[in-house]
C-alpha cells in the first residue's frame, strides 16, 4: 500500500509540472527570459531605427558588431515587416582622414567609407534605407565645409528598393543633386502614406525652404511627414531640449530650435522628428531623449533622439552594444511602439538576458497625430 500511494503521489506531482509547464511557462523560466523580437499585431510594419555608426566605422576591430546589426535587420525582413531603415547620420568618424593615428582610429577615412558602405549593401535589394548625414560625414576643416563623399557612396542606384520609394531630391551647398536631402514614400496595405524627409546636417536655410515647398505639395497633403536628421536634440541628462546652437561656421546653419520654429511647429504634416547627434559615455540617460510638443495647429509631435555609440565602452569603446531601435507602426495609422534591442546580446544564449532594455525611456508607446 504505501508503494501505491508514493506512486500516486509522484504521478500528481510530475502531473503538476506538466501543468505549469504548458499553462504557466512564465513561473519556470522567469518574466525576463528572452524572447525574438515579434509583432504584436500581424498587419503592423516596422521601421528599424539605427544610431550613429561612427564608433563602429572608425576601429576595424567594432566593424563585425555593425556588420551583425544589419545582417540582423536583413533577416528579419519578413518576420517583422521591415518597410523601411534610418540612420541617425555619422556614418563615419572622419570625411577626409589620411594618417590614422591608432588611437582616435585606426582606419583612414576611404576606409571608413568603404566599411560603411560595404555593411549596408547587405540591405540592397532587401529592404529601403533612408540614411541622415552628419558634422563627422563633412570635411572637418576651420571654415567646417560642407564637402562629403556621402554620395559618391550611398548614389541613388545601389539600391533598387530605394529608388522604388524615392520621391523628391534636393541639392548640396554647391547646387548638385544629393541624397542628404530627399523624401521617401511608403504606403501601407491599410492606405496609410508616410513620407520620410531626410535633411542634412544643421541644414541650410535654402533646404529648409525646399523642405517646407516639398510637404506642402498637394499629393503630400494627408502624408504624415517623418523628419530624419542628425542634430536636432539633446538627451535625458539634458532635459530633452531643442539644440539652439553648435559650434561652427557654416553658411546659414539651423539647429534643432531653429528647424522647431521655421518647419516643423509651423507644418500641417509633420507627425514626428527622429534625431542622433548627442551621446554620453556609458550612460543611457545621455544616449536618448523624447519629447512632445504641440505645433501651431494644437496638435502634438514627438521628437525622438537615439544615439547609443558611447555605450559599449565609451567614446573608443565597441561602438554602442549593438543597439537599435524597433519601431512598430500599428495598422491604425496613429499608434507606434518603440522597443529597444541588441542583437549583439542576442545572439548568445549567455547574454540574451541583456538583449532587451525594457526601462521606459527605452520601451514605451505614442502616437501620431
């Protein structure tokens, strides 16, 4: 009899388990276990947001962890319904560099370009990107030119995807035609239009006046305007507030505060700012920021900057940890869910409790009005 009963009593306890296990898999293996990255609705597409990439550019060494980031994007295409990518500008560290000294970098600036490049050609022919030009993408000279070889680089044809979406082209400080100022469409199954506006560094007030042409166009009209750029705000520790200046002596340059004022509060269409720029070493509170405002018609648009290139290690660390941004836009039309991710982390099973940063500055919901 009592072998029967500590048998009866093994059978409702491994019944138990088994109970858990399939009804309440959270209490085995924890709220914070790892889970890839998945819509939270299947009609949802996402924008994958990357910040700067200089620090991964500048040393060979951190190009392998930019590498995995987009070789990361291009195989989840598919899965998350990626419509579209943006950088935060900075993709190198140096325009025009030919002595590197080891220790601010090691690569000159060819080669600093031809890494960059060469990472996001995985991307070509998979899925759009919109690229923003930042102060380290232009010839660090005392007049602080605007001189780059963004697009001898990155020219309109290397990707068919993004000719496809390509709308609008605007000109460089010398009057040519360049992709640091360009529009990009994407319309959803849900007929939801969004244009991408992509605005050089501290833009010029001739860009800035082709910008405000370019949205108040007729077909743009019920387009909610998504404006990438590269300086625009500062971070947390900074209390999210616009850039008013910088040092520099270029022609005619808007800051942050300036571009608010002159385009985007005055703007019937412009629903969101994306920026990079400002960063801190190893501190989250000085890698992001977030802020709304309401613009002259009362309604609200939130600004977001992402720079995350000083985690990992500081200014001369590994590049930022491997951290981008996911950006759900739900099928409504109005709501977007911000994750923070790290495919670095995620790719070992030592390390995939750090993949995701699930603090509210960093995870978190608003939406487009």
């Amino acid at each position: 009899m009592y072998n029967i009963n500590r048998l009866k009593k093994i059978i409702m306890l491994r019944l138990s388990i088994l109970v858990v296990v399939f009804c309440f898999p959270s209490v085995l293996i924890g709220k914070n276990a790892f889970e890839s990255p998945k819509l939270s609705n299947p009609d949802s597409w996402t924008m994958i947001m990357l910040p700067d990439p200089q620090a991964y550019i500048t040393f060979d060494r951190n190009q392998p962890l930019f590498d995995l980031m987009i070789t990361w994007i291009a195989s989840h295409v598919d899965s998350l319904n990626i419509n579209m990518v943006v950088c935060t500008g900075d993709l190198v560290n140096h325009n025009y560099y030919l002595n590197p000294d080891g220790i601010n970098a090691n690569q000159t600036s060819v080669q600093q370009w031809e890494a960059v490049s060469k990472s996001f050609e995985r991307l070509d022919g998979i899925v759009p990107y919109a690229l923003a030009t930042g102060n380290h993408d232009y010839t660090s000279l005392p007049n602080r030119n605007r001189q780059t070889f963004f697009d001898d680089y990155f020219p309109s044809h290397r990707n068919r995807l993004n000719l496809r979406v390509l709308r609008d082209v605007g000109t460089d400080a010398e009057g040519y035609p360049t992709l640091a100022n360009a529009s990009y469409e994407i319309i959803t199954p849900q007929k939801n239009k969004y244009l991408i506006l992509v605005l050089e560094y501290a833009p010029c007030d001739i860009t800035l006046a082709w910008a405000e042409k370019i949205i108040k166009q007729q077909k743009y009209i019920d387009h909610k305007v998504i404006l990438l750029t590269h300086s625009y705000m500062y971070d947390i520790n900074r209390k999210n507030e616009r850039i008013v200046s910088e040092s520099s002596k270029l022609e005619t340059p808007n800051w942050g505060e300036d571009i608010w004022q002159k385009l985007v509060k005055p703007s019937k269409n412009i629903s969101l700012v994306l920026c990079g720029h400002t960063a801190a070493p190893d501190d989250w509170n000085g890698a992001v920021g977030f802020r709304k405002d309401r613009n002259s018609l009362g309604k609200i648009v939130p600004q977001m900057m992402f720079n995350t290139q000083a985690l990992g290690g500081g200014w001369r660390g590994n590049g930022g940890d491997g951290w981008l941004r996911i950006l759900e836009f739900l099928p409504d039309g109005k709501t977007v869910k911000v994750k923070t991710f790290s495919p670095l982390f995620a790719i070992s099973p030592s390390t995939r409790h750090l993949a995701w940063n699930r603090e509210s500055y960093n995870e978190f919901i608003f939406e487009l009005e």
